[in-house]
C-alpha cells in the first residue's frame, strides 16, 4: 500500500468528507488494512474563485508548500479533494516531481463516462473557477456540452455549506439547480465541487449523478492498493 | 490560531471522529475560521496492548517519527487522539521539544471532575494498556476508584470497531459492559478508548458519560484558538 498525500482545507468539511468516504470504501478487517493517509487540512489557502477572476493571489504556492510537506512526511501518491484548485494542477505536478497525483478531474470524467455512456451534455454543478478554467471542458472533450448551473444562486450554496449549513433549505436549492439543469437538457449531473455531496446526492435528481469525491475515492483507492 | 497537529491511526475511524468533532466544535462562519489542522493517520504503529505486555514492539518510534514530521510541517500545538498511546507521551513530549502536547487522559480527567464533581469511583471504559499503564489511575490520583470492565468481553468490541462493525449488537454488548460498571459502583463513566464512542453515548448509560475525545477536542480549542 502507497501512503497518500492529501492537500486538504478547500473547504474543511469537504476534505473531512473525502477522508470519510475513502476510509469506508477501503476493504479492512483491521486497522492495518486501511490505507496511511496524511492529509493537511489548511482552510487558509487562497480563494479559487477570486484567483481564477484575477482578483486575488494564486493558491498555488500553498498548495506547492503542502506537496513538499506530504513528501517529506512520506506520501507517495497525491491526492486533492477540492476541483476548482485544479485548475493549478500544472503547478502540483510540477512540485511533486516523480510522486504520482490522482487528478479528480480525470476520476470524474471517467466516472460519468461508466455512469451516462455516450453522454453529450452534463450538467456540472460546479464553482465559477472550475467552469472558467474550463477543467470539464477540456476533461470531457468537444463532444460534450457543459452546462453551467445559475452561479449567482449556485454559490451562495456552496459558501452556505462551508459556514455549516446543510440544512434542508440548502438542500432543496441544490435540488433545485440540479433539476435546472436537467430541464436545460443535462443527461448527467456531475458534483464538482466537494461541497456539493454534503447537500445533494442520487436520490435528488431525475438523472443519474455522479459525485467526483466518489470518484476520487475510487481513484485513489486503485492507486494506493 | 495554532496548527494542530494529530497523531492519528490509532484507529483510523478513531481519528476521523475527533476530527468530525474538532470540526464541529470550531465557531465558524467560514473555512478559513477552521483551525489548520495537519493529521497522520496511520494505522500501521504498533499494537499499544501487546507492547504493554511486552509481547510486541513499542509505537513509540513510529510515534516519535511522526512528530518530528507533523512539526517539519507546521504543527504547533500536538495531540494524540488514542488513550493507551498516552503510556508512551513521555517519548513524544521529549521529541515534540518546545510544541506543546495536549494530553487527552489530562482532558479527560478534568472533564469527568466537571461532569460527576466528587467522584470517588470512575468506571473506565479503556483498553488493557491503558488500565495495565495506569494513565487514569495516575491522572485521578489515589481518591478515585477505577473500575475495569471485563477484558475478555471489552476487546473484542473494540476490535470489532476497528474491523467497521459499529451495529446494533455490538452497540448493546458494549451498553452492557458500561451497566455492569455502573451496578459495580461506577457514579460516572469515561469511554477512555477513542473507538468506543462510536459505539456508545450518553443514552446508553443510566449514570454521567464523559468522552475522553470530545474532553480532547474541548483542550484542542483551548488550547489552538
């Protein structure tokens, strides 16, 4: 088994979710059989949206620092459970040198290419940086439409979530987009934000949703096993 | 706000309890009001209650190691979310030099004086190594009877914890062992085995329960905000 290296804290509870989520889906009859995972949960680094909109820092050098740390501290696989920070994945990979990283963002397309076979258009719900880096877009290809859910109501959502509130107001809003998007011609809802699975799930849509923390999971499980 | 540094793994769910918990626990209307919270969870050391017997190797180096790396990375302030590792807290003090280790068993202690003010009899729901190292008996001192439950019974729940079994009949074997406790005496009850508040609270017991995670998460506050 590979330790694994997680750049953790976009947001807190995303990254406790992933933790949560990677532990239950390990097979183990023991401590000894999970996986070692260390993870730094900085919930300081620098906000993706602003960066991606030229109005703020870069969070990159926070996440290059945390690479270097995680290799340091032993981990041999990387791994980074928030999907708009991919858009300085270059920058990651770069610092991790010969360590492998799993991106979410392969994990989720090949996710929804199982779950929706032949999709053309996906519905993401997903924040403003990962739809202006054009990180599905690019996952996905020119074959797949991308639609983008009301971000002016879509991510107060998501700032709701990472104040701590997952009640069932924020809930049926997520719902609410997602069904937006289904009526808008989405064959697929993918969850690319991490927040998202804390509010919304399969038994919110009319459509098959597909979470890229699960996906992430798996990923990371078939390279760390 | 100081970041904290975890020496995780002992168990794994163990760990991601106290930092649901710590989560949780934090005022927060955002992410970056999160603590920074750096966590090694690997659930590789060696085995606590065979090293107490002198059957097994001791975690300490393992232990050790792991604070040298959580301090290389930016702890600050370090816990240890297992009771029965706490017989090796001298070992981690001495390596953790100038950074300050927030005891769980020193937590707990004051956390059951404030919950049953005046107990004379703490039924001690912990492991073997953590009775045969005497952390409670040394931390209440000679005026607190520590009452054991039966070993034979106790470890195998714990073990079956760790193996992700936290169902009913477990749950119920381990309600029995705490009511066995109290009808021998007990006036309060310290689930001092970070697995057992996955199997067991408050409602499972007819006297005070105090968790000896939650008591940590409360010091961890204290002591980072």
């Amino acid at each position: 088994m590979k330790t694994v290296g997680v750049i953790g804290g976009m947001g807190p509870a995303a990254t406790l979710d992933f933790l949560i989520k990677l532990h239950a889906a390990t097979p183990a009859a023991s401590d000894a059989d999970h996986l070692h995972v260390i993870t730094d949960n900085d919930p300081r680094r620098a906000d993706r949206n602003a960066a991606m909109r030229a109005d703020g820092p870069s969070p990159a050098p926070s996440i290059v620092a945390t690479v270097h740390a995680l290799i340091a501290a032993g981990a041999e696989v990387i791994v980074m459970p928030c999907n708009a920070a991919h858009a300085w994945a270059g920058e990651l990979v770069a610092a991790a040198g010969p360590v492998p990283f799993v991106s979410i963002v392969d994990a989720a397309v090949a996710a929804v290419r199982v779950a929706a076979p032949g999709t053309t258009r996906v519905g993401l719900l997903a924040v403003e940086a990962t739809h202006e880096a054009r990180l599905y877009h690019d996952g996905f290809g020119a074959d797949v439409t991308i639609l983008a859910p009301d971000m002016a109501a879509f991510m107060p959502l998501i700032f709701a979530v990472k104040a701590g509130d997952t009640g069932p107001d924020v809930r049926a809003a997520m719902a609410a987009q997602a069904a937006a998007l289904v009526a808008a011609g989405a064959e697929v809802l993918l969850a690319a934000c991490t927040e998202v699975p804390l509010i919304f799930g399969p038994d919110d849509a009319t459509v098959p949703v597909v979470s890229a923390t699960d996906a992430l999971v798996t990923a990371t499980l078939a390279a760390a096993l």
